[in-house]
C-alpha cells in the first residue's frame, strides 16, 4: 500500500514538538493540477463534449471517482466511470513523461526537511501509478511514506489518507503540518486534526483557525512548520 515504513517515531531528530511533514502532490509539489484539466478537456472533445471552464473548480483536488463521475453525468457522455478513469491516468502518465514541472520551492523544501531528518509523507488523492512516476523526478529518498488515492477506503475530502500517514510515522495528528492546494485536501487535513498550510494552485483558500494562508510554497521552511506547531 505505501512506500518504505520506517520504525514508529514520535518527534523529530531535533526534539521539536513537530513530529511529521505530510504534503500534498498535484498542484503542491507539482504543477500538474493543469495538467489534469487538459487531459480531461482532450477526452471529452474526443467524445463530443465540450468542459465548462467553470467545472475546473469543481473537479480540482478531488479523488478522481468524483471528478470523473462529475464530469459524465455533467456531459451526460457515453463512457463508464472505469473506462474514463483508465484514460485519464493513461493521458496524464503522457503529459507527465513529456515535462513535469515541480512548483517553486519545493526542491529547497524537500531537501531541507530531508537534512533535518524531519519524517516527510506524501499524501495524494492520485493513483499509486500517477505516484510512483512522479516520485522519480521528486525522489523517493525524500519519504519515509506514501499514500495513495486509491490505497485507502475513503481519500481526499475524508481525514483517513493524513490519519493513516500520520499512523505510519508514529506521529500525533496534531504535531503534524500539512501543505495543501485545493480546499478538497485543506479539509481533509483538518478533519484528521493537523496544523494545515494552504498554498492555493487553482482556486482561492481563506485562511481560518488553524489554518494559515500563504501565496507560494517559497514561503514555507522548517522554522515555519515548526512555528505552526508551537503556536497551536
């Protein structure tokens, strides 16, 4: 189900009261969540339908079950959920091979939180495929633990994919941060109990309790994570 489990931990190598970094992929570390719109717009042209650029805001950050089944019963298109959702991770594996941008800052963070030894999970409401072929460009060495959409009972708005990252790296759900894009993501971190920064890609997140708003993942580092932390 996910990658390398290291041994429980229950804080960081320095000590701090941050136990765990569990980060979003699509529209978070990558700048992909336009690719998935593209492929989704490609296919459906395809079979006659034309997307309403106003459903992009619908179907971002979401399990792809939802998305896709939106996106049919929006067109009223004659494919199945399972035949969709085989040509969109096939589209997006194409995409993804030809070029796939990281967004700025993640390396510096990434790098950063793996020389600290801060335990690092990447949290995704994309298929196990879609994550492996990414985590070739990201680099595996980066996580201790990965969880993927289609690996656990209920994803992304539910809390079970941070629960279940914050379970495999032996970490309370509230000394976990977590960095997400899309307000799907934001709530399932929120919901599973941890301290939530938002980095919004295609639509607009307000920043609340608990929840801090920031405009580009160049704003986030370690003594800010660890800040969060410390002032909850």
């Amino acid at each position: 189900m996910t990658s390398t489990v290291p041994a429980p931990i229950t804080r960081t190598a320095d000590g701090s009261a941050l136990q765990a970094v569990l980060l979003d992929m699509d529209g978070t570390l990558v700048d992909t969540e336009g690719f998935w719109w593209d492929v989704e717009v490609e296919i459906f042209a395809r079979l006659g339908h034309t997307l309403d650029d106003s459903w992009r805001h619908v179907v971002v950050g979401g399990p792809m079950t939802r998305s896709a089944g939106f996106l049919i019963e929006a067109t009223g298109a004659d494919i199945t959920l399972p035949e969709l959702t085989v040509l969109l991770n096939q589209g997006f594996e194409d995409r993804i091979g030809r070029s796939l941008p990281l967004m700025p800052g993640a390396t510096r963070l990434l790098t950063e939180l793996s020389a600290h030894r801060v335990p690092t999970a990447l949290v995704s409401a994309s298929h196990r495929r879609i994550i492996d072929r990414v985590l070739d460009s990201l680099g595996h060495r980066h996580f201790a633990l990965t969880v993927a959409g289609d690996e656990v009972p209920r994803t992304k708005p539910h809390p079970d994919p941070y629960l279940f990252a914050a379970t495999g790296l032996g970490a309370e759900p509230a000394r976990c941060a977590v960095v997400e894009d899309t307000a799907t993501g934001v709530a399932a971190a929120e919901a599973a109990g941890c301290q939530v920064v938002a980095v919004p890609s295609v639509a607009p997140i307000a920043p609340a309790p608990g929840r801090t708003v920031v405009g580009s993942l160049e704003e986030v580092d370690l003594p800010f994570l660890r800040g969060l932390i410390s002032l909850r």
